[in-house]
C-alpha cells in the first residue's frame, strides 16, 4: 500500500493514476524568433502566478543588454559561445551552468557568435538607467507576449508554449 511521506495516511491508487502525465515539447515545437542583429530567442515555458519564466536564446557576439537586475533567482546554461557580464571576470562557456541570486546586478555582453544559453527565470527584469532607477520591467507573461508577436509577424502563428 502506497502511503504519505510521513507514513501515516494511505494514497489512494486512483489518485496516483490520475497525476498528470508529463509534457513533451519537440525540438521544433517552438520556433526561434528573430529579436534584432540576428539574435534569437524561444519562451519554453511561463508560470504567471508564479513568475516564472523558461526561455532560450541565441545571441551574436557584440550583443549587449541592458544594466538589469533580477527580482528572483535566475539559472543560465551555455550549451555554445561564450558570454560574460561586464562586472565580473568569470566567462561562460559551452558546458556552463550559472546561478545568480535575487538583485544581483549585470550587463551581459555576448563574446562569439551563436552563443547558445536557456535561462530558467524567477521574478522579473528589472532593467535600468544610467543612474541605477528603472527604465523598465520584464516579466514573464510580457516576454511571452513579444514572443507570440513575434511569431506571428514571423510567419510561425502561435506556438504551444507550456503556460500553467
């Protein structure tokens, strides 16, 4: 007999044969979007409720974002290229794995072409000014949106990303 963590109350087998089954997305699933220079980007999955937002990009060397900070956590892994933040010393590169906590605080600047990263985001961007104030927000459902625009305008139609 199946019980609860604890050992004390049954699970019921129905209730283990109603769990939901996992979610596949394919390789070609959800398309690459053009941003801008060539730099691509694909949202894989968005938890509204939760902020939490899972995207993959591909950037050209020379890209820069904008100095922002994250409101949560945030996870980057390099599967090609390379890239850094212009205050930190470390380089990122195929096979790394990054994790940056809560507000810290980056440029990310791109160093070779088809530099290939997913991040797994929680909270929002918070990108900013010269002065250190906020220029703007980026949260998971408003990347989402331009992903979806830009799909659209890009003739892909609107793809199944995993929206929970």
């Amino acid at each position: 007999m199946l019980t609860s963590p604890d050992g004390e109350r049954p699970i019921k087998r129905e209730w283990v044969h109603r769990a939901p089954t996992a979610v596949h997305i394919g390789a070609e699933d959800l398309p690459f979007v053009d941003i801008g220079g060539g730099n691509l980007l694909r949202v894989l999955q968005v938890f509204p409720s939760d902020n939490i937002w899972i995207t993959e990009n591909v950037f050209q060397a020379g890209f820069e974002s904008p100095m922002h900070m994250h409101t949560g956590s945030v996870w980057g892994h390099t599967f090609s290229g390379s890239w850094k933040y212009l205050e930190s010393d470390f380089v990122n590169r195929a096979g790394s794995f990054l994790f940056e906590p809560a507000s810290s605080v980056h440029t990310l600047q791109i160093l070779e072409n088809d530099t290939r990263v997913r991040w797994h985001i929680h909270g929002a961007n918070l990108n900013l000014d010269a002065e250190g104030g906020i220029a703007s927000i980026v949260f998971g459902k408003a990347r989402l949106d331009t992903y979806w625009q830009l799909c659209e305008e890009q003739g892909h139609g609107r793809p199944a990303v995993m929206v929970l």
